[in-house]
C-alpha cells in the first residue's frame, strides 16, 4: 500500500491504521529482508531500485494467483456454450432456458450468437442449434422437431405475387436467404417443380432475426417457419405458398468436444429434447 500511494500518510489512513504503525511494520519488513525499500527526498519517500524490484515481482506474482483462484472458483462451476440462431432464441429458446437453470442451478450457460454451421467449428461452442434438413458433415445431430418452412413476404409483395403468379414473382423477387450456402431454396423449388437458378435475385442477410425485419421492410421473400406465427396473424406477413420443405427442422448439433463436458452435456440434451 505505501508503494501504491508513496506516503505514509495515506496508506495508514486507506488501511485504517496509524503512520507509526505503518512506519513499524515498514522497519520490520526491511530488517527481514536486509534492505531498504523506500528513501526519503525532500520530505517524500521513494522506491529504491530494489524495492521497485520487489514491487514488480510482487504485482506479477499476485496477480497470478488472483488468475488461478478464479479458475479454481470456475472450475466449481459447469459451463455449457450453446451456439444458436438469433431467430430460434429469440423465438423459442429464451422463453424456456429459465426452466433448464431453475433445475440445473449448478450448471452456467453462455449463449452464442451464430449465423451459419461454419461459424461452430470457430466458435468454441460445445453444442448448437441449427435449422436444417439432415445431417451436417462432421456434426452428430439430434432432431428437436420438425419446422417445415415455406416463402413468405409481406402484404404489398403478397399483393404483387397474386398479381403474376408465384413462379414468375420468385424470378422478379430478391430472395433472402443467409451466408451458409443453405439449400433450403433449391430444395423448396424442387418440391415446387420450379426451375431454381442460384445466382438470380438473391440477397444474403447473414443474421436470422435481421432477414425476418427484412421481409417485413418489403426487401424481398424468404422462406420461413412457424416461429414467425405473431407475424403471420398480425398480417406483417404471408405464406406465399402450401408447398414447404416438409422434412425442415431444428437439430442439436453435437461438436467434436462434446466429451470435454459430456455430462453436462447430456442434461441439456436431455432437457431440451423433452420442451416439444
């Protein structure tokens, strides 16, 4: 405390003490040590070279064994990483998370916001919730339920498809869709019988929740679930269509460290395969 404040002075009054207290104990732990920590110029005191020698080793080794207490607090603490779509938490996943913590108080989760299957392997999370229909190279998966997705647009574009027909409106039309490389559109024509051509009026908009907004500004279709229920009776938004990607769904992905915390692990999964 005297090195932080280089007065006798205020160290006695931040540690509560009296300055011939702590002019004792500054005696004491220089007769221990064999030299002088501190000298006096000009009615101030100073570090000597070794006493800022000891300062610093002290800093550097304190603040060691601050780190190591707090990973050992940590380690008392189980955390699960869930890398997630904004659109599925916002929609279905935070409303129910406060049930998994009421019962596993034990157990930290930490929320990752992604926004394609190539963010996981970077990301660090432990497990992940993607849209999608099957497998991903390198994943284990679990299905969570099935969400058929179909187009979907706002009033004035739905006004403008009934116009001249979904087929012609899906080639005049932007077609929304994220960075992934999804093929949720192709597979959505082909369920259609229509011909699907990738590189014509497309508009990539990584963030799920973001793409949502965007249909409803009129930006273009995308094709979405149910998870967008309060918009499509609100009349902010319209299925174009009864055809859907019937086999869609949300998958628990299982990355290649899940037996770092298997057991944590498997509570989540557990518990979130039983929220249908």
């Amino acid at each position: 405390m005297v090195a932080r404040c280089l007065s006798v002075t205020g160290a006695a009054r931040e540690l509560n003490l009296s300055k011939a207290s702590v002019s004792y104990q500054i005696r004491k732990l220089e007769d221990q040590l064999g030299f002088c920590l501190f000298e006096r110029q000009r009615q101030r005191i100073h570090l000597t070279p070794k006493g800022e020698a000891l300062l610093s080793s002290t800093q550097l080794h304190l603040g060691q064994l601050d780190r190591d207490i707090r990973q050992l607090q940590e380690r008392d603490t189980d955390l699960i990483t869930i890398g997630v779509l904004t659109y599925f938490f916002s929609r279905w996943l935070s409303s129910r998370l406060m049930d998994f913590m009421q019962q596993h108080p034990d157990i930290a989760i930490r929320v990752e916001p992604i926004t394609d299957v190539a963010d996981l392997a970077k990301s660090g999370v432990d497990v992940a919730i993607c849209w999608g229909v099957g497998d991903v190279e390198g994943f284990e998966n679990t299905l969570l339920f099935r969400c058929p997705a179909r187009p979907t647009a706002n009033i004035e574009i739905t006004r403008r498809v009934r116009e001249i027909g979904l087929k012609q409106a899906l080639k005049e039309i932007p077609l929304l869709s994220d960075s992934s490389g999804s093929t949720g559109w192709q597979e959505w024509h082909q369920n259609a019988g229509y011909e699907f051509q990738p590189t014509q009026n497309r508009l990539i908009i990584p963030d799920s929740n973001d793409r949502v907004q965007a249909v409803i500004d009129g930006q273009g279709i995308a094709l979405w679930d149910d998870l967008v229920r309060s918009e499509l009776e609100s009349g902010d938004l319209c299925y174009l269509s009864d055809i859907a990607i019937e086999e869609a769904g949300y998958f628990l992905l299982y990355l290649a460290n899940r037996n770092q915390r298997s057991a944590v692990i498997q509570k989540f999964s557990d518990w979130i395969c039983d929220q249908q």
